[in-house]
C-alpha cells in the first residue's frame, strides 16, 4: 500500500503515534487509507449538505474494511461571486483546489480517493488534482437543484433570477414578480438545475467513467442519491489498491473524447471546454481545441436543458433515462463516435454500462432521427479575430447563426454592464467585452450579468457578445467568450474600436473583423497594455503564471 510509507516499519512509530490520535487502533494499521476530498461550504446551495453526506460516505467506507480520512476543499458559489471583483477569484480557486488535493494525498500517501464536489470550479479542480496524485479514485458529487415554479407555473432556475433583473428595469415585470422569482428560483440544495457549468462537469465524470452511472442527474437531497454514496464508498473500498482503476487508466484519451461527445449531444457549458482542455493536460492526452470542431459537425444535438430550453431542466432528463439514454442512442446512430471499450470505474465498459438504457421521454431526450441539431451543442470559431479560437454554445443561440454589425468596445465587465443598462448596446451592435481574459481580468470573469441584461432587454436575438472572459453556464443568446489570444496579451479584440464591422458565422466555424492587414498591423504598433494594476498578492502570482483559454488557463511555471 502506498500507505506504508507512512504506517508500517519501527521506524514509522512517530507517524503511527500520531494517527493514533485522530483514532486508529492497531487493526486499522493494515486496513487502506482512503482520502475523502469535500467541498463542504455553508454559502454555496450545492455544497452547505455535503457535511452530512460525507459522514454517510465515511461510515460506509469503514463498513467495508478501510479507513477514511476526510479533508477539505475550498470552493466560489459563480453566482454570488457574479458582477463583482470576486468574480476575479472564481477561475483562479480551480488551481487551489487542484493543489490541495495533490498536497494532502501526496504529503499523507494515501491509497486511494473519493472527490465530493458539486459546483462548477470544483469539480475540474479536484479532477486536475486527482490525476496529479493518480491513485484509484471515485467522483460522487453532491447532485443537482430541483427547478422552481414562478407564478405561472413555469420553471425557474437560476438564470430565470438573472433575467428578471433586465426584464424588471424595462418593466416587462412588476416588483412582486421580481421577489417571487427571487424566492423561488433556486428552491434548495444542490447544483443549479439546469445544465450549467456545475451539472455540465458533473455529467462529464460520468460520461468518462470516473463516476458511477446517475451521479450527473439524481437529485440531491433525495434517498437516491444517498444510495449512490454509499456504492461509491463499497465501491472504493473494492478497488482501492487494484491499480487497474488508477484515474490515469481511466480519464485517458479514449474518455475525454467520449466526454466531449456527450458534451456535443448535451450542449453543455461553454465552461467545459476551458476545464476539458485543463484536464486533458493533466492526464496526460491534451485535447487540440481545433479538432472539436471534428467532434462537433458529427455528434447530433439531442438533448437541450436550460437554459437553451427554459422549462427542461435536469431533473426532466433524469427521468427521461439519465446520461446513460443520450450515450446509447448515439451510440446507435454511430459507434465509431464513441469509444464503448473505455474502462468505467465501476469496472464495466462504457458500452456494457449503457446498453440496455432507453429514452423513456423523447419529448425530452431525442432521437438522432429527431435531434434539434445535426451538429453539436459547441463549436469553436477561429479567424482574424481569434487566431487561436473561442467558443461559442451553439445550444443557447438565440436568433440567427450568422450576424454581422458595429463593434461597440468596453474595456471591463463593469463598463458593459453600465453601457447596456442606460441603453447604449441597440439592436445590430456586437458588443465587445475585453480585457477580462485569464491574465487580464485577471481570473477570467463570467459573464452571466451583461448577457442576462441583454436578454431581459428584449435583444438577445438582436445583439452579440464576444469576450475574452468566460460565460456562465447559465448564458444564452449569441454569446462568444474565450477569445484567444486575449486583449492582455495583443490578441485582435484588444485592437477592435467602436465602429468596426464583425462578421459571425458559427455554420462556418468563422469570426473576423473588416480590417485589412496594413490596418491590423498599424493598431498592433499603436497599442500599449501596461497591464492591471491588482493588490491581491494571488491574483498577481496568477497572473505571471496563466495561459490564454485555448491553452485551458493553466499556469505554467
């Protein structure tokens, strides 16, 4: 076991006095050590439970013979943190908790894991870690949000409180309407109910194996989801010192393709491609952001959730058959799209765990015969405006797929958000939102405000958005984040001015600005950045260190 370095030999007494402290008697001296990574957080609605549901792991992990070892993750709630300097934290926690994980497991040489998270950052976070430390391990997250009901009956989720904010300054609702949503739409525990960037992820752990089947879409809070905790706890207590399921021998290069399929079929969080290019890296198989599009032209789109379809939410695809029903019937259009032989933690194939699953509402998840796209929920658009690519979630478009119209150039969130709140953003503009990139923000803020302003302002088939920052998963309309290279670094859509003509179209992968080299090349002379001034000392070390978005803002030393 790993964990003899630190339990075994006369010369571990000291380490083994220790342990005795926290509890151990001899007998657990020959048992496996098992590190329970929870992100455990009062504020954040996915995670203040998780207390509770990691006592239920831990019982269960010593039921089955081992020994478990809680700690603890940070995490950011992307929603409370939203239009704000925090915000400025939220992309950068990702790399503190990557190293938490490393540290504890590693400095403790623990033998194997189970990674409790729910929500957005934490989950790629503690997937980067995990597969730094490389020791059989299980991911069984928290589960997502029940959907509200507004006034009319209709489905709220998060993203319906960010509209209303919009909808409420141009009078579409009154002042009680505002508060009953604001009371309702994110009704209790859990990770918000749509697929956004936290259920996006957590489907992505199960489309790669490293979850066990319905860890994406049962419910928190329910009795089915504590069931699933505890087969991941006999589940890890099995397989704990088989190195057959160390996470590298199961998020490889076969199951990050299948997860960017899945992603494809689902139309998930534009998020996922910054996280997937992250942990591609990590496991050693790094995705080539401009083979998605490959993956994208022929992977159908059969499965929209809010907030691409407001009223679908993720409890609706739990019951219409769950992840397992949206991998099947593509495999039944084409088997070559996925790779059915991957290993899944619980020591099935791919394959032969979804088999025999069916859709049992087609009015939610749909046939390939019936799908909304032929093409996927994601694309990646490339031109002069974006030599090393953005992306774009096709699923939320809202309007035409082509557009073309005036630059209108804000160099923060803060300035956008002003700017289309007192009017300034008319209908045909392409809103350009810079400097809020990985090492411009710095942090890479979402952008879930200014889009949610646009379409509570009625515009969001009638305006565009590119940025260099990120979206929330909760974004629709003609949204285009991760622009690369980023403005903080001379990319194109730090030389754009008020005014320029930027023509879109996602059918062509395309993006690009009506200026000629000569043009190009002179505001690339003309520009000055002297960076931004930021008095946190970890978001200056952030800085130094991040790579732009097509690199997944990594740091490198």
């Amino acid at each position: 076991m790993r964990s003899d370095n630190i339990k075994k030999g006369y010369t571990k007494t000291p380490h083994r006095s220790l342990l005795r402290a926290t509890g151990l008697r001899d007998e657990d001296f020959d048992k496996p050590f098992i590190g329970v990574a929870n992100s455990f957080i009062e504020i954040i609605p996915g995670h203040f439970f998780l207390d509770k549901y990691s006592k239920i792991l831990k019982d269960e992990i010593r039921k089955n013979g081992c020994v478990p070892f809680e700690f603890n993750c940070i995490g950011v709630d992307d929603g409370i943190a939203m239009g704000h300097g925090g915000m400025l934290y939220s992309l950068p926690s990702r790399e503190i908790i990557a190293n938490s994980v490393e540290t504890v497991m590693n400095a403790h040489c623990l033998d194997a894991l189970v990674c409790m998270p729910n929500c957005d950052k934490i989950v790629p976070g503690m997937l980067m870690g995990a597969l730094r430390v490389n020791v059989p391990t299980i991911f069984i997250s928290g589960g997502p949000m029940a959907a509200g009901v507004g006034l009319r009956g209709e489905a709220l989720d998060l993203n319906s409180a960010f509209e209303a904010v919009g909808a409420y300054e141009t009078k579409q609702i009154d002042e009680k309407e505002l508060k009953h949503i604001e009371c309702n739409a994110c009704p209790g525990g859990g990770s918000c109910s749509g697929m956004f960037t936290a259920n996006s992820m957590n489907t992505l752990c199960e489309a790669m194996g490293v979850a066990l089947e319905g860890n994406g879409t049962i419910l928190a809070l329910t009795k089915e989801r504590e069931e699933l905790i505890r087969k991941a706890a006999k589940r890890i207590c099995q397989i704990a010192l088989d190195e057959r399921y160390k996470i590298k021998n199961i998020i490889n290069t076969k199951s990050i393709h299948n997860a960017m399929v899945v992603d494809m079929a689902m139309g998930g969080s534009s998020n996922t491609i910054l996280h997937m290019l992250a942990i591609s890296r990590e496991a050693g198989a790094p995705l080539d952001i401009a083979k998605l599009n490959d993956i994208s032209r022929s992977v159908p789109h059969i499965a929209k959730i809010a907030p691409s379809l407001p009223n679908v939410h993720m409890e609706d695809i739990a019951k219409a058959g769950g992840l397992s029903a949206v991998i099947n019937e593509i495999a039944k259009f084409d088997d070559k799209l996925l790779n059915l032989d991957a290993l899944t933690i619980s020591g099935e194939s791919l394959g032969d765990r979804v088999k025999n699953a069916e859709i049992l509402d087609q009015n939610i998840i749909h046939t390939v015969s019936n799908a909304y796209s032929k093409v996927g929920g994601l694309a990646i658009l490339f031109g002069n405006l974006a030599e090393q690519g953005c992306v774009i979630k096709t699923a939320g478009i809202v309007g035409s797929r082509q557009f073309s119209g005036k630059a209108i150039c804000f160099n923060s969130q803060d300035e956008a958000i002003e700017g289309i709140s007192s009017g300034k953003v008319k209908k045909g503009d392409v809103v350009v939102l810079r400097y809020e990139g990985p090492k411009g923000g710095p942090g890479m803020q979402e952008m879930l405000s200014p889009t949610s302003l646009i379409m509570g302002r009625g515009l969001g088939a009638d305006v565009a958005l590119i940025t260099d920052g990120r979206f929330s998963g909760a974004t629709r309309g003609l949204s285009i984040g991760h622009v690369s290279p980023e403005a903080a670094e001379g990319g194109m859509i730090g030389l754009l001015k008020d005014g320029d003509i930027i023509d879109i179209d996602v059918d062509k992968y395309s993006i690009n600005v009506r200026l000629s080299d000569d043009e190009i090349n002179a505001r690339k002379k003309e520009w000055k950045y002297a960076g931004k001034k930021v008095d946190s000392r970890w978001l200056r070390q952030y800085q130094k260190l991040v790579t732009n978005a097509s690199n997944g803002a990594i740091l490198e030393a």
